[in-house]
C-alpha cells in the first residue's frame, strides 16, 4: 500500500513539471509572436533623425548619415556560420554627435586563434540603413578583459562597459545593417532566433510525455492491484 502511495505521489510530481515545462513554452511561444508582429509593425516606420527618437526605438527601421570610427573595431566571438567559426563585426558610427554601434555582419575567422581576421575600414560619409535591435546577450563564462587593443573581441556586447573602453558614450541600442546595404558583411542576424512554432511543438512533446507517464503509472498501478 505504502509502495502504491509513494509512486503516486512521484507520479504527480513529475507530471506537474512536465506540465509546468508545457505551459512555459506556451507562454514563449506567445511571447515570440507578440515581437514578431512588433517587428513586423515599427520596421514600417523609417527613424531619420537621432536627435528626434520615439520613446521605444526598437525594431524600426532607421536610415543615418555619418561616419565610421574604423580605429574602435570590435568583434563579437563565437559565431557560426555554416559551420564555421567567425565574428560579428561591430563598428562605432558617429551621426549628429552621437554614437551607436552598427553591427556589419559576419566575417571568417582565420584558423588559429591568435590571428585576428583582416577587416574592411570604410571611409567618409556614409548612409546606412538597417533596424534598432538590442544588444546581443550571449552566454558567457567569465567577463571580458579590456587590454586596450583594437580590435576589442568580447564575448557579449555590452554596452555600458563598452562605452568606457571607447571613452565616448553610445546609444542603448545597436544598428543592425540592412542586408541590402552594399557595405553589409554576410548577414546572419535575425530577431527572432527561435520562432513561435518551435516552441509550440516543444509544449505539445511535454504535453504528450505527461500523457504518457500517466498512462503508465496506470498500467503499473493495475498490475500492482492484480498481484
């Protein structure tokens, strides 16, 4: 009897986890269409001018005139394209007095480690075009060291630390650059990483393994009466 009770109750509690685990990427995959059609409604409005931004900048699209600071490059690590290691490479881009980091894409990184890839410098004025987005937020182990040389590889961009090893301030948000752009390194960004549906068929797996496990326990539990 004791034995019965006991994994009922083991039952229950890991039914309610997968249940729990269900429900929560539910609540993501809503989450993930609520900024879909975020994204999909500012990007129709083009922001022209820095000194002139909507409360919520992100996720419209923006188009600027000014001039790279190619002395400040930094890149981001760890980016796979195609299976193969690389960077995103971030510049400082200097409009109306202002600073904002413009992510430019992905660039190859050579074979060994201590060898920083050759990267392009574009000189004087230019516009570009491209979305607000936040920074990106990767996972990382320990923080990044600044040993004041350029190019700067960090592991996350982080802007508040970022803007004291520039010395300059930056915008809280970053430009990543249209495609379309004729400047645009391999692009790789996107700002959904993980779309609505795959978090729905996730929930759905949790859903039917706690099915399952009930089925289960059922079949255990009548063959513990039969005994």
């Amino acid at each position: 009897m004791m034995r019965s009770i006991a994994f009922i109750m083991f039952t229950i509690a890991v039914v309610a986890l997968l249940l729990k685990l269900g429900w929560w990427q539910m609540s993501r995959a809503n989450e993930k269409q609520q900024l879909q059609s975020q994204v999909t409604t500012r990007q129709q409005t083009v922001l022209v001018d820095l000194a002139n931004l909507p409360l919520q900048p992100l996720w419209h699209s923006i188009t600027i005139e000014g001039e790279f600071d190619n002395s400040r490059p930094i890149l981001l690590d760890n980016q796979l394209y195609r299976g193969r290691p690389g960077y995103h490479l971030y510049l400082p881009f200097v409009s109306q007095q202002q600073r904002v980091l413009v992510n430019l894409g992905w660039i190859a990184a050579p074979p060994y480690r201590n060898i920083l890839p050759t990267l392009p410098t574009f000189d004087g004025r230019q516009i570009i075009t491209g979305v607000v987005a936040p920074a990106q937020q990767l996972l990382q182990f320990k923080p990044d060291n600044a040993d004041n040389q350029w190019p700067l590889r960090v592991q996350n961009i982080e802007l508040i630390w970022l803007t004291q090893q520039l010395q300059q301030p930056l915008l809280p948000w970053i430009i990543q650059i249209s495609a379309s752009s004729p400047i645009a390194l391999t692009q790789t960004w996107q700002p959904v990483v993980m779309g609505p549906k795959k978090h729905y068929g996730y929930a759905m797996q949790w859903f039917l393994l706690a099915i399952a496990v009930v089925f289960m326990s059922l079949l255990w539990l009548r063959r513990e009466q039969a005994v």
